[in-house]
C-alpha cells in the first residue's frame, strides 16, 4: 500500500479544518446536553444519572464517524467549516453519528457484559455503582442492566432527535435519511447476527468464518466508516434517495473496505491489545465469547484436541491470563494472527486503490488518507 500521512503530517490548512469542525460537533452536543438537562430536571432531579452517564461516554471516542462524513461533505461540494456561514446540516450529522455510537456501545457493553469502556466504567456498571453507593433494596445487577438499556434507549433516540434537525436535506425521501435509516437497521441486525453466533452449539469452521464476516460488514464495518462518508456527501448533494450520483458509489468502495480493516483491527486487539491503550482487560474478547474473524481462523488452523480447549475458554469469565497467554500462542503458533495481518493488509490495499480513485481535491483526499492509517494502524 502507498505509504499514507500521518494527521501530524497533514497541511495547516486541513489540520485548521478538520479541528474547527470537530469543536463545531462538540459544541452542538454540549448545547444539546444542557437542552437534555433542563427537560430531565423539569421530569425529576432523579433522572439526570441517564444524562450524565451518556454525556461522559460521548465526550470521548476518536470521532471517526463525524470526521469521515465531514471530508464526505466537503468532497461532494459541501462548504467547508472555515467559510463565513457555518455549514450546520453536516455539523448536526456528525453529532448524531456520534449519539448513535454511543447508544450502540451502551447497549454492546451490555450484551458482552464488558464491565469497562475507554478505561472507565461501562454505563450499566455505573448503575450497579450508583444502588450499591446508596444502599438501595432489590437486584444491584438488574438494576445496572435496567438503567444502561434506557440509557441507551434514550441516548439511540436522541440521535434520531438530532439528525431531524438537520431539516430539509434529512427528510423522507433523501439519501441521507434512508442511509440513516438503513444504518441503525444494519447495526441492530448485525448486532443480533453476533449474538446468535455465539449461542450456535455446532457449527462448520467454513461456516463459523462467513458468519464472522458478516457480523463484521453489518455490525461494524458499514456503519464506522462506509455509511458515515457517503452520508456526508449525500448531505452536500441533497440527492433524492436511491439517485444515481457517481461519487457516492465511489465513497462506498472506499469506506466500506476501510470498516472491514478497522474492525479486523480492532478484534485483533481485542487479544493482543494492551490494556493501557485499549482500555480494557488483557483477552477481554475471549472472555466475552466474542466469535470474531480472529477466533473463526483460529478454529480452522489447531488441532482438534486444540479447539475443544478454545471452544471451553470461550465466554468463560474466570479465564486467567496464563490461559489467555495460552490462547495467543495458538493463534500465533498457528499463523492465524499472520493470517489477520494479511487480511488487514489487503482491505488497506482496496482502500488506496478506492483513494486515488476519488474525484477529490488533494486536501481532501490527504484527510482521508490520514484517517485510513490511524483506522488500520492504530494500537486503541
């Protein structure tokens, strides 16, 4: 792959750009969140644990989604942060990008029974916290399950609240809100498509491996990165929904092969990960029972007597990191995680190949190239 730049690489001009807009979403969100707070506190003091549980988790993040239908935006013609009238339907996008990702990973971590997030406590977690701190009667574990699904719900609402305001160039009958639309379907589907895969008792490794690719595309991968930037450009278009506009086929080429790198990565690191950088435990995948890319080759390339010890470790929560050791071993030992290098490898090689294939000005196109390496590259 053509070597990409570094964001410290990136001109002035385009570093200038790029910050403005991402200062643009967070203050929308955070006029958003005081908009929140008042109506909560009109409801009930009682109620502001759902905002601020949100308001932190969205306050963090590596705003991939915002930033990549940002340079969708402005690749498609949209105007650019810096002119004199800020442009406030893909400002308001990006947010509700960043709301939908929020209320996606409340409700993962709470699927995957991930107890941290980003180094920090899960939402659902901070809700077991906040009945033991007090004392409070009933199930603590019930409790936090309760208030992280309504903290999701609602964070999930939100998002629709926020793309709405975008006005005209969101409503029925645009391409912006069907690929909205079709994202949050996506995302539920891919997201149940994982669950399912882990509940299978038998299944081939051909299978078990196609099953994992498709979680990938649906659960991950177009909606990190493929739906973000062709949505921004289908903003600057006001395209009609399903019209043929021949940048956004190009967007899809090069976003969607991007999302597959990322979450490839991101599963890698989900074992080889160190925690300082991730924010989570050591091997917390495994111990989750997550049936990942990773995991499906694994089973294709041990032994039988092999498999049968993975396939018992598998979402079993006491797994030790002695245990876990032993589970890199075999994927190392095996040329399963060399495998992965590999595959990472060539998704990166489709992404170049759809970037210089961009009608795009060398500004933006340099952005995106920046955001493809710290994607496929990054150690969190």
């Amino acid at each position: 792959m053509t070597e990409q730049p570094k964001p410290e690489n990136l001109s002035d001009g385009v570093k200038s750009e790029q910050e403005a807009y991402l200062r643009a979403v967070e203050a929308t969100m955070s006029e958003f969140f005081a908009q929140q707070r008042t109506l909560l506190t009109a409801i009930s003091h009682d109620a502001l644990p759902l905002l601020e549980a949100i308001e932190s988790l969205s306050s963090g993040g590596k705003r991939l989604r915002a930033l990549l239908s940002y340079w969708g935006w402005r690749g498609a013609g949209g105007d650019s942060i810096l002119e004199r009238s800020a442009p406030t339907p893909i400002i308001r996008a990006g947010a509700a990008l960043e709301l939908f990702q929020s209320a996606a990973l409340i409700h993962d971590d709470i699927i995957d029974r991930s107890d941290t997030r980003r180094g920090k406590p899960s939402v659902h977690k901070k809700f077991e916290t906040q009945h033991i701190q007090n004392s409070w009667v009933g199930d603590t574990f019930n409790y936090g399950l309760t208030g992280g699904i309504i903290a999701g719900d609602l964070c999930l609402s939100w998002s629709e609240q926020m793309f709405s305001s975008i006005g005209e160039g969101a409503l029925s009958g645009t391409e912006a809100r069907n690929i909205f639309d079709t994202m949050r379907t996506e995302v539920m589907a891919g997201q149940y498509l994982d669950v399912l895969s882990e509940v299978i008792p038998v299944e081939t490794p051909e299978n078990a491996l196609a099953r994992a690719h498709r979680v990938i595309q649906y659960k991950s991968a177009k909606y990190s990165c493929e739906h973000p930037l062709v949505l921004g450009g289908a903003l600057a278009l006001t395209a009609i929904a399903h019209q043929d506009h021949p940048i956004l086929g190009k967007y899809r080429a090069f976003g969607l092969p991007l999302g597959e790198g990322f979450q490839l990565r991101d599963d890698e690191l989900g074992v080889f990960g160190e925690p300082s950088a991730t924010g989570k435990p050591a091997g917390d995948d495994i111990r989750e029972g997550k049936r990942t890319v990773l995991i499906a080759l694994t089973t294709q390339n041990i032994s039988a007597e092999d498999r049968r010890m993975l396939e018992g470790a598998l979402g079993n929560p006491e797994l030790t990191n002695q245990q876990i050791s032993k589970i890199r071993e075999l994927m190392i030992d095996s040329g399963t995680l060399e495998h992965v290098e590999e595959l990472i490898a060539q998704k990166s090689e489709a992404v170049d190949t759809a970037l210089h294939a961009l009608p795009v000005s060398e500004p933006i196109r340099c952005a995106l190239s920046a955001i493809a390496a710290k994607a496929l590259h990054r150690k969190a």
